[in-house]
C-alpha cells in the first residue's frame, strides 16, 4: 500500500511538472516577458506601442515601469531591467557596467521629440529666442519671464542645463514642480510663467488635462543665429520636428540590454518597423524614417 502512494505521489509530481512546462510561455522576439523603464515623458507614446504589439502576439507581456531620468538610470545599471527608453544614450560609464557583464548595448533611435514652451493662451507675448531662454537659465535679465519645469531630475531639465552649461540653477527665474501636468495646470493660472514640456506628453490624449490644456499654448521660438531655425519662430509641430527646424530637439532611444534574443530585441526591431514609425508619425512626434506611402495604380482603360 505504502509503494502504491508513493507511486502516485511521483506520478503526481511529474504530471505537476510536465503541465508548468507546457504553460510555461517560451522566451522569442514575440513572446515571453520583458521589463522595460520608460522616461515618463515618453509614457505615451510607448503606451500605444505595446497595445498595438500586443494584438498582434498575444504572449508577449511586458513590465512597464515609469519615472524620471535620475530615477530609472540607476535602477537599469543596478537591476538589469533588461529594456529602458530615454532621450540619451548611455554614458560610456554607464555602457561599461553592461559590457563588464558580456552584455553589449544595443542603441536605436525611434523618434524625435520637441520640447514645447507654452505660455497663458490669452498671453500676448507668444514668442521667444533661444537666447532668452539660456539668459533665463543662467539668472540674467528675464524680462519678467519664469521658467517652471515638470521636476529636478528629468531629462527635460537636464537637457536645457545642458544647452546652457549650467551646473545648478539661479536662484530666481526657474522653477521646478512634480511633474508635466503640475506644469501645465501651473502655468493656465499664473501670468509671466512659462512651462518647459515634451509635445508628446502635452498632446497625449489624456482626458483629464483637457480643461488645462486649454488654458495654454505653444510658444515659437526662434534658434540662434547661424542655426537652423533662425530666420522664425517656429513651434514644435510635427513638420518642425521632421525637418529639424525645430530648435528644442532630442531623439527618443531604445536601449536594448537583455543580452540574447528575446522580447526586447523583438520589440525594438517593433519600433523600428513601418507599423512601430506609423504609431510614431500619428502621435506627433517626428519619426526616425518617414515610411513611404506606396500607391496601387490601376488603369482603366
């Protein structure tokens, strides 16, 4: 009796094992599981991406964390995430953490991003230079007018300290909040600021932030003199992004760490495809290749 129970409990055991294997989901550029870190500016955009991936394969699931820069770099370096989305590339630094582990990072830019300046919509004055800008940033004259950012640590920030080679803020003229829309409901009610915002955040179709949205605009701006955009004002509408002319640019990468051929080099390779661009080119953001529309000529006679 005591050999028939134990029979069964190890017939038990490997029929337990054999049906967890069958479940289990195999590991493919369309299947499995991936985590992935998202800069929250470009929470969107990725948001759509992966609904569309996954109508078409089902057995892909993807762990989204969001956060700003500061935040979601050292958790990638630290937790090997395996997938983060950022406006930069990695810093040779950074790159050696992954390269130490017989990883090579695997870069691609999938879109360009503008940097919306946006103002009161009853705000006459709707116009300002780049050199405004700096000028605000490293504490000059403002004319009166305040830059207020989404927060301390995003990339937004770090991208205009970078572009005017600054180590900290002054101590007036600037301003941080906590995030993108604190930005945009800040500024719909206070005159003389300006918000500091990526279009894709600002054009996302968010229900909740359609009354503030309201209240603001974009305002154009004109590069300085030598470079492309000079000869206007211009805002960050698509076509802007596209050409280029656009002052306030980044591109909007994929960093691909997992080390082997799984969901994240599947999903990137997403991303890059004439599906993945066309998501791209509907969100407003400037795509990394325009996808050729081909047309199926016919003739009648």
């Amino acid at each position: 009796m005591k050999n028939l129970i134990l029979a069964f409990l190890v017939l038990s055991i490997v029929a337990c094992s054999d049906s967890s294997k069958k479940d289990a989901v195999v590991q493919t550029r369309t299947s499995g599981t991936v985590k992935i870190l998202v800069d929250e500016s470009f929470s969107s955009i990725i948001a759509d991406q992966v609904e569309v991936f996954n109508s078409d394969y089902k057995d892909a699931k993807f762990n989204i964390s969001e956060g700003n820069e500061n935040k979601i770099v050292p958790n990638f370096l630290n937790d090997s995430m395996g997938v983060i989305i950022l406006s930069r590339r990695l810093k040779p630094d950074e790159e050696k953490i992954y390269r130490n582990r017989g990883i090579i990072p695997k870069t691609s830019r999938f879109a360009i991003d503008g940097i919306a300046l946006i103002t009161g919509k009853d705000n006459i004055d709707s116009n300002i230079t780049v050199d405004q800008v700096i000028s605000i940033l490293k504490g000059a004259d403002t004319g009166g007018k305040n830059l207020v950012f989404d927060n301390a640590y995003s990339s937004t920030l770090r991208y205009f300290k970078e572009l005017a080679q600054i180590k900290e803020l002054p101590k007036s003229g600037v301003y941080t909040l906590e995030d993108d829309n604190d930005v945009i409901k800040y500024v719909g009610e206070h005159k003389n600021f300006i918000g500091v915002v990526g279009v894709n955040w600002l054009i996302a179709n968010n229900a909740n932030m359609s009354a503030y949205i309201g209240k603001v605009k974009m305002m154009g701006v004109k590069n300085v003199k030598g470079k492309k955009g000079d000869d206007a004002f211009y805002t960050p509408k698509q076509i802007n992004l596209i050409n280029g002319i656009y002052p306030f640019l980044r591109n909007v990468y994929i960093i691909d760490c997992e080390g082997r051929d799984g969901l994240g080099t599947g999903f990137a390779n997403w991303l890059m495809s004439p599906r993945g661009q066309l998501i791209v080119l509907r969100s407003g953001l400037g795509p990394h290749k325009i996808v050729p529309r081909e047309f199926n000529l016919k003739n009648k006679n």
